[in-house]
C-alpha cells in the first residue's frame, strides 16, 4: 500500500489485534527458593481427600510463618495454578453410536515359509460392541481396499452406518470412494475420510 507506513498496513489486514504475547515466563526472585516446597505440597495434596488440599491462601500463609516469605499471595496463586494445569488428569469419552465403524490400513512382516516378508492389513473395528476383523494382503492398493472392506461387511453380516477411515492413500479418496454408489464421502483431515450412506 502506498503512502501507508508499513505497520498500519499490516494491522489493517488482520482484523484482530495481536495481542500481548510475553517471550519468556517472568522471574520470581522471591519465591524461586519455595518453588520445591510449593511442589510438595501441592503432591500430597493429590492423595488428600479434596476438602482437606492446600488452598492459595493457606500455602501462602504457611510460606510467611513457616518459612519466611516474603512475596505476595498473587504469584504463589499463579504457581499453584500452573501446577495444577501441568499436571491435571484429561479424560477423553470414548463413546461409539451402534452402526459406527473405524477402518485402518497397517503394514508389518511376517515369516512366511522361513522368510521374513512384509505385509498390509487392513481392521474394521465395531467400537459398539468391540467386534473387529482383520485380512492380510501382500500390499495395499485400491483392490485390497476394497476386498478388504467387502470381506469385512461378509464378515459382520452388513454394512455399517458409518465407517471413519484413517489415512486414506489419495488416489483412493479420488478414484474409489467417488465410484460408490449411495455413499458420501467428505474429508475431515487431509488424511482421514468418514464414508457415510446416503438415505
């Protein structure tokens, strides 16, 4: 942009300021020294029934009587909290709907006849009800693709409402999944495809 000094230009292009962003965690020359303290604590809490754990103020409080500090209470918050969020337990729900199936291809080696060759295999899985089916080919193409997925729907008697496919070569998504009929495909990642029949 012309006649524009350059930063304005390039706050204009972005419609959200940027921000305040620190390079690096400021230093806590007070309470360095406690920080192994803070942590114990904070561990002996963890096997403590809840109501009895340390709160801000009580570890700030036995900070300046115990051992004497002498910071403020904000910054021992600020410790305790980032503590806490470093290691906290994540849960993720692992819940599958009937009709849902996941589709993967893996390859390995095997000794077959007294030679270590390799090997692709593709899993169904039926997260629902932990039903699974496993075929091995001598490689992964777009025939053992589908030979794969036909033989598993022999094998679970049907075709299930759903199947999520992790790492779909792209010559598949583009030539194979496009030629079934009833079905919809729609790319979640650049290499995840979730094939769903169409109604």
């Amino acid at each position: 942009m012309p006649g524009v000094f350059a930063p304005l230009a390039d706050a204009r292009k972005d419609p959200e300021p940027p921000g305040y962003r620190q390079r690096q965690p400021r230093e806590r020359p007070k309470l360095a020294p406690f920080l192994p303290l803070i942590h114990e604590i904070l561990e002996q809490d963890q096997t403590a029934p809840r109501k009895q754990r340390h709160t801000i103020r009580r570890i700030f409080d036995r900070l300046r009587t115990e051992h004497g500090y002498t910071g403020g209470i904000t910054v021992v918050g600020d410790v305790m909290r980032e503590w806490r969020a470093t290691t906290a337990e994540v849960f993720l729900p692992l819940s599958q709907k009937p009709g849902e199936a996941q589709f993967d291809f893996g390859a390995g080696e095997v000794v077959l006849q007294g030679v270590p060759t390799k090997i692709a295999y593709c899993v169904m899985s039926l997260p629902y009800s932990d039903a699974f089916f496993v075929q091995v080919f001598p490689r992964e193409c777009t025939e053992t693709f589908q030979a794969g997925h036909r033989r598993a729907f022999e094998f679970f008697g049907g075709v299930p409402h759903r199947i999520s496919i992790d790492y779909v070569p792209r010559h598949i998504i583009d030539v194979e999944l496009n030629r079934y009929r009833g079905t919809r495909s729609g790319c979640c990642s650049p290499w995840s495809v979730h094939i769903v029949p169409i109604q």
